[in-house]
C-alpha cells in the first residue's frame, strides 16, 4: 500500500464498508446456497480498458473478510496499480473459501472500480497535456472520507495532488477575499497568522493576479480564465510566481489551456465525476 496513506485509517474504513453489506448479520444468499467448507479461484478482470488503482484495497477487503479462518488466502498480482491494462486482463487472482469471496466481492469492487475509474481519468487528462510542462492536479471536490485514496488514485493515473485538506496549505479564495477587505489584504493576514504555511491566492481577473504577485503570493490560481486571459496573466507575471488554471476546463480544450505556459491545471473532475472503470469478479472451482 502507497506510503502516505495511513494504513490504520484504510483498515478503518474498509472495515466499515463491509459492516455496511453485513449490518450485523450475513449474506443470506451465499449463506443458503455455498457450502461452508467450499473453496473457489476467484479472478478480477478488467472489462474494459484503463489504468489499475486500489489493488491493495481490494487485497484488504478479502484478508479482513476472511479473518483468521481455517483455509489460508492464495493471492497472486498479475499486475500493479498505475498498470494500463486491457479489456480481459486479469488483475488479481484470489483462493480462499467461496462465501468469502463471495461476500467481500461488491466491496472489492466498489473500490478498486472508482479509483481505477480516478486513475483512468486523469490518466487522460496527463497525456492531452504532455510534452507542454503543465502538470495536472486534483482539488478538494472529493467524496467525502474517500479523499486520501482518490489522491492516490490520481498519482497512479500519473497527476499531482493538491492541498490534501485545509490545514496544510492556504488557498484564498473569492469569499476569502470578500471577507477581508480584498486581495492584498486576505494575504497578508493569512501571512501574518501563518508565516510558514504555502499560500495560493485565487483571482478572476489579469489585474487581481498582478495584485497578488505584488503582495508577495507565489502561486497564484487563475479562475475561469478564457485562453486569451490565460495567456496575458503568464505574460505579464513572467515566471515571479507559479500559475494555475482552475473552472471551465474540459479534455477538449486541455492542451490548449496547457500550452498558454500555465504551470498546473486544477481538475474537480477528475475525482467528482470519474466514471468507474468496469472490473468484474469471476468465480471458478478450485
């Protein structure tokens, strides 16, 4: 599992989705039709093309529907996340007993089909950009307790991510700003009450920005900018702090807000509206 997640929070939540299929009780299906001391192979397998993200999820979900059973888990890895696999590719195969195969499949694939989905995504957003120097990055539109693991999907599918919450950075944005007074001075109180913290400035307008790189932001996020006024701010900021494009972006119009000289493009999308890449779970004697 990816360092930075905090493995003891992944156990928890996991744990908490299977109890979610359960509520206290059992799967009454598999209960009623499998033998207790039946064993099958169980293979995940991609149904379409994508890249792979939440392998080690999915492992975590069987090992803790499992438990310490009698039959020992066989799992074998055919390939690793950040992986671009094909349609028919076998991802994981997996022995143990069939009703708990059974009853950590939807959970297995609920996670490992979003973050691949994530993974997917932004995957195509990093190759309409690529050769520009443009780095593509995530927000905070994440679903909510799922955020560590969609930023990890997002660096397998090859972006960056941004400030994981609120605390490890600063981002001024436009109610911020209406709040303080204005741009100049929403900065210098964040800087006054935080003079370690990274701090981005959020503007809408070519001269707001010229603003917050005389007060002293180097990053500043350039909101809902037409290419035209993308061009201008990178241009007339000159490489004195780093930019960044955020609204409006699509895959479409991707590689031309890359090539205005933007350092990043902020994409919600990429974990707010991933379509999940179709993984299916396929049962098999042992």
């Amino acid at each position: 599992m990816d360092d930075t997640l905090d493995k003891r929070w992944v156990e928890d939540l996991v744990r908490a989705t299977i109890e979610e299929d359960l509520a206290g009780g059992v799967d009454v299906t598999t209960t009623a039709t499998v033998d207790e001391n039946q064993v099958s192979v169980a293979d995940l397998v991609a149904r379409a093309d994508g890249v792979v993200a939440g392998l080690e999820i999915a492992e975590l979900v069987i090992r803790l529907v499992a438990g310490s059973g009698e039959l020992e888990l066989e799992l074998e890895h055919s390939v690793t996340d950040g992986t671009f696999v094909r349609r028919g590719d076998v991802l994981l195969t997996v022995r143990g007993k069939t009703r708990q195969l059974l009853v950590a499949e939807r959970t297995m694939l609920n996670l490992l089909c979003h973050l691949s989905g994530v993974a997917t995504l932004t995957r195509r957003w990093v190759d309409a950009v690529e050769g520009t120097g443009a780095v593509i990055r995530d927000t905070r539109k994440t679903m909510p307790l799922l955020r560590s693991l969609e930023k990890y999907a997002v660096r397998c599918g090859g972006g960056k991510n941004h400030r994981m919450g609120l605390s490890d950075a600063a981002l001024i944005k436009d109610n911020h700003v209406i709040a303080a007074g204005g741009v100049a001075e929403a900065f210098r109180l964040v800087r006054k009450a935080f003079p370690e913290i990274a701090v981005e400035v959020e503007v809408d307008s070519v001269d707001d920005a010229l603003i917050a790189l005389e007060s002293g932001a180097d990053l500043i996020l350039l909101d809902n900018m037409g290419v035209d006024q993308l061009r201008e701010a990178v241009e007339k900021v000159a490489g004195r702090a780093r930019l960044e494009a955020s609204g409006g972006l699509t895959l479409e119009v991707a590689r031309e807000v890359a090539e205005t000289g933007v350092d990043y493009l902020a994409v919600g999308a990429l974990t707010h509206s991933a379509p999940v890449l179709d993984i299916a779970m396929d049962l098999q004697e042992a």
